[in-house]
C-alpha cells in the first residue's frame, strides 16, 4: 500500500480526493487538518486518520511527517478564495505561500518523494487572449489567490531542480459536487443551496461570465490516474474543457428545479470574464 | 521639477540611476534605505536627502511617503541575491515580496502614481529553451530570488488592473561598473576586485556559463529614457542583447590587466548556463 498524506483533506476536494483514493484500496490515506471529520460524515471518512494541527505551524508538520512518512504529499490547502484574497495579500503569501515552502523544506528533509498540488485553473492565467487556455498559455493572475498558487508552482519546479523532490501540479477549473458546504465559493454550489434555502440567488456582473465547470468527481478520477500513471512533474489543466456561462448555468438550473429569483450585482475586478482550460493534455496523460 | 523616491538608492543601480537621475536637472530626488551616502561617496550624492529605514518597517515608509509625495517610486530594494536566496526561501519572500505589497499598498494610499521597479533579467525566466529571450519567454525561475521578482511583478499588474497604479518593470541582466562595491556578486567587479587585491579569481563551472553583461550607466540611461518616455504598464528586458562566456571575460581582463590566477570550481545548481537578452523591446520604446 503506497502511503498518501492528504494536508487540507477535510475540504471540499480533499473530500472527494480522499474518498476516490480510499475506495481505490490501493492507498493508505492519511489526511492533516485544522479539524477533524464531523461525526455526521460518512463512515469511509470515520476510518481515516486525522492528525489535527495548523498548516503555518512547522513544528508540528515535522511530527507529522515523521509519524506518517508518507511516498505522497497532497497539498489541498488554500486559506484564501480569489473573492477574499486581495484584501489581505501579506495574509495570503504569509500563510498559503511560505508555508508552502515550509512543507517543501519538510518533505526533502523527511525524503518524501513526490508532492500534488491543487492549483488553480481559474486564476493563474488571468484574462486569457483566447480560449481554451493550455498550460503554457501567459500567467498575469488579476487576484493575488492567483498569483500565489502560480508562485508556489514555481517554487514546487525549483524544489525538482535543486533537490529531485517529483511535482504533479493541478490547475484545476471549477469544481462543483458533492462535499461542497462553501456559503460564498462556487457558483453551482451556492446557487442550489440559496435556492434550497429559498434565498436570492446574486449574480455579479450580467451573468455573461464564461466558466469551465467540471463534476468533482471527475477531477478525483482524473488525479488518481495521474498519480497511477506517474505523471509526475507536469502541470496539467483539470477541467471540463467545455465553457458555460453563468446564465447558461442558470438555465439548467431552472429546467431542473422551477423558476427562483435571481438579482445581478456590479461585476467584480477580480472576475476573469471568460475562461476555459484546454484539457488535451491531461487527456493524454490519461 | 517631478519628485523621484528612490528606494534603496544608496545601492549599486541605485547610485547609478541617481546620478542620472540628479544630472538630467528635471527630478526633484530623495533616497529611502537603510543607510546613508558615506562621507566618501561623490558630491553628487551629498546633496541628495535621504530618509533613513528599514524597507519592511511599513510605519516608517508611511511617514516617508507622506513626507515626500513623489510622482515616481523607483523601487531598487533586494535584500537577497541569487545565489544567497534558496538558503531561506521564507525571508526572502518576507523581506522581498511581503514588504514590495506593502509598498504598493501605500503608494495606492498616498496617491503615488507611478512605480519603476527593478525586476531580475538573469534569473526571472529561469533556463531559457533559446537565446536571446524576448518578455514573452516562459519564467521557470531556478532560484528563489527569480521567483519572488517574478512574483512581485505580477503584484505589480495585479495593482495596476485593480488599481490603476502604473508600472514599468525593467529586466535588468548584468550590470557591472562604477559603485560596484558587492565582495560575491557581479562576474566582472569581483574578477577586477580580486585582481587589484592579488587574490585568486574563483569561477564556479567550466567558465562556459553565458551572461548578458550592460555598463551600469547604460541601464540607468536606458531607464531614465523609459520614464522620459512614459512608458509605463511594461515588462521590458534591460541588457545588451549580446553574451559573452565568463571564459570570454577573463581574456578580455587578461588583455588590459595581464595574466592572474584562476581557480575553477564546481558549477553551482543555480545558474543557468546561457542567458542573453532580447532586447529590441528596450530600443523601439528608447
């Protein structure tokens, strides 16, 4: 059984990752979190060891990462959404950014061999000049959550050059499934729950804004395979490859669930007005 | 007359672009660094005021910005090299990148307009797939101080986009001449320094790394004429467009200078072994 230790896996992908990874049989998953799973959460969660503890605190990594030396680090963690990042940058860099160094330093001293890193499709790029966006596509972030996860990636390269430590980086597109409890992060996701709820539903900006949206499962499949296949020091594109607009989706939604009442606020800066991953690659890794 | 805020102005570009800056007679200039001009220093610099500070002290640097409300930060602060960098990766990024946000958030406070910011063209685009490298290459840093100049660029567009905070990113290569006063870095001030001292030159590598090397008085002249020229909201390679091996170098010191002791050491896995700028951007915008 390869070890995997899932750091942030209580979370809205490491969830569905974990569940993908521990159903597969071949894994001995470990997850590292801030909480544990609550008690309502599925039994295949129950049987996976939680070591509780904070991503910032180093000292407690080490232990961590003695305890479990794991062939696989899964670095699911993000303290920021693209809404909430540029508010507070130092806050963002400190936690998300140097702390990802720190697990970097730990990994190569504790010689674990190989790292994935959940990137962010949705954000690296910027404002594409046209799409579908490959991976060697310009990467002028306009959210600072955007620039963090593409300097970490760089950081992640220069860790394989110096020191042999394997990267398999995931910009992943939008996600939406299951486990995804997020009141303010996911279109597909808050929209159901406001409806649920009997809430309006805001839309910033004239609902135009294209997205690339893919079923959470299929990212769980699509890195499982990587990680079977060793396609290690990659990046790679996780999406759907397939652009829908926010209205588009709101007329899904509607032919499924009725008619609810939607409101469209001012668009936002950080907003990237059309963005859809080109997906050959990892369907050649596939 | 434009009021110019130099920070790190007492440096090597610093003194340079100063001088400049300070003889064309059109800028009003002032130094922010940690330390002054010594005694010694050129007349020229005497009469330059200078705030005294640590760059990372944001109250210090919100009193400065209040005191002196220029039009144009240039931005010249390094507190690593590259080849001290990958040692601690998490100060660098602090002391660096931290810091260069919490400067752009008070510029954005105080209404500055303008930020020129000293950018790394050796080391930004990590090893290049070709030369001369345009702006547009892939960055794949292989040291931490490319990365966290990369980083600070994109925080630089970042504040634009948001912002409307101007910018001009120069890529400067390898600068040598006068006021280079580093003992480690800058190939051709060490070899002529060593060499006026009678101690052996000490080359990491077969001699056969490649460098773009620029007489520091052209970079500041280059500069000053980017800024003459508004032209703002650009990445744009700073170098001479030519490389010469380090091999190459040392024959032309022998020729003025006469023979003197070369050791040769192990290559080092932060250097990339030929760069050479592209640099018909700089010319078309000079």
């Amino acid at each position: 059984m390869k070890k995997m230790l899932f750091l942030g896996g209580t979370g809205f992908l490491g969830k569905n990752l974990l569940e993908a990874f521990v159903q597969a049989g071949e894994y001995e998953c470990v997850v590292f979190d801030k909480q544990g799973f609550p008690a309502e959460a599925p039994a295949i969660f129950q049987e996976v060891p939680v070591c509780l503890g904070n991503f910032e605190d180093r000292d407690r990594l080490r232990e961590v990462l003695q305890q479990h030396p794991a062939e696989v680090l899964v670095h699911l963690v993000s303290t920021t959404i693209p809404s909430s990042s540029n508010l507070d940058i130092a806050l963002d860099i400190e936690s998300n950014l140097v702390a990802t160094v720190q697990l970097l330093d730990l990994a190569r001293q504790y010689n674990i061999r190989k790292v994935v890193f959940l990137s962010s499709g949705g954000t690296v790029y910027g404002i594409p000049s046209s799409n579908p966006v490959s991976e060697t596509a310009p990467t002028n972030p306009i959210c600072s959550h955007g620039i963090v996860k593409l300097a970490a990636e760089k950081y992640l390269q220069l860790y394989r050059h110096l020191y042999g430590l394997e990267y398999l980086i995931c910009r992943v597109s939008n996600p939406y499934g299951e486990y995804h409890h997020s009141p303010v992060q996911g279109l597909i996701n808050v929209v159901l729950r406001r409806i649920v709820k009997g809430e309006e539903v805001v839309i910033w900006g004239d609902g135009s804004t294209i997205r690339d949206y893919i079923y959470v499962k299929d990212v769980a499949d699509a890195i499982m395979k990587l990680v079977q296949n060793d396609a290690f020091n990659q990046v790679v594109n996780v999406g759907s490859g397939q652009g829908l607009s926010i209205n588009q989706v709101l007329t899904l939604v509607q032919k499924e669930l009725g008619s609810f009442p939607v409101r469209y606020e001012r668009g936002r800066a950080f907003d990237v007005p059309a963005l859809v991953l080109d997906c050959a690659k990892l369907r050649s890794l596939m």
